[in-house]
C-alpha cells in the first residue's frame, strides 16, 4: 500500500474515532426535551430560568413550557371529583406543544460529516486507481 494512503487512511481513522463521539456527546449535554422531565412545573423552572427557550420547550410560545407533562400532585384537601376530573384533562389544542428535541445537526457536524464524505470517497476513488494501476503493471508483464 502507498505510504501517502495509508497515513490518509490513518488520518481519517483517528478524526472518525475521535471527532464523531466528541461531536455527539458536546451536542446532546446541551438540550433538553420535555420527555427529561416528570412534571411540568420541572420544566416551567427550566423555561422561566432562559426565556429565551434554547431548549424549545414552549413550542407554542404561550409561556407555557412542556404542557402535555403532568403537574406535580399537591398535598390539599381530598379531591372531589370534579377536581379529579379537571386535573387529569388532557388539553384540547390543535398544537402537541412542548415536546422541545432538536431540530437537525450543528453547522460543525454538517461541516465534518461533509468533509469525512468527501476524505472517504477521495480514499476510495486512489484505492481504485491504485489497483488498476497495479493491474496495468501486471498484464503487461505477462
């Protein structure tokens, strides 16, 4: 093998196994959905703490963070069960607000995946002209 391919080769093996998992993990510390809270005053504090919401936790921007979660039971009087019934409603809006996620990758990990895409096919496109390179040699030989 070349030695010019086999340190391309090995170059791109490390960025592979560095870069990709660092990338990850770097991203996914950062947000938050509703689905990593239990209740909805959980993620209120979260929402009123960064109005700005980086998170996406009010997707309907009422103010309102994660409003399919359950709230938090208190401990008041017995319920009746009007009361019963109108805490476990289930909110009628034509939006599923709060479900928060992200919504697609970074620009730096566009910005790698796009240059690992092009290191690969570039490693793959010298392995082909190497061979038939390398084939040339040989027929003529015989």
């Amino acid at each position: 093998m070349n030695i010019c391919t086999r340190t391309l080769s090995t170059t791109a093996l490390a960025l592979l196994a560095t870069v990709g998992p660092a990338a990850a993990v770097a991203h996914a510390q950062s947000d938050r959905d509703c689905s990593d809270f239990v209740f909805q005053e959980e993620a209120q504090a979260v929402f009123d703490s960064d109005p700005s919401d980086p998170d996406r936790l009010d997707a309907d921007n009422d103010g309102i963070a994660c409003e399919d979660l359950p709230h938090r039971p208190t401990a008041t009087a017995p319920a009746t069960p009007t009361a019963t019934a109108a805490a476990t409603a289930v909110p009628q809006r034509g939006v599923n607000a709060g479900l928060g996620g992200s919504t697609g990758p970074a620009d730096f990990e566009v910005v790698g995946g796009v240059g690992l895409t092009v290191l690969g096919v570039g490693l793959a496109t010298g392995h082909l002209v190497v061979r038939r390179r390398r084939r040339a040699v040989l027929a003529r030989r015989h």
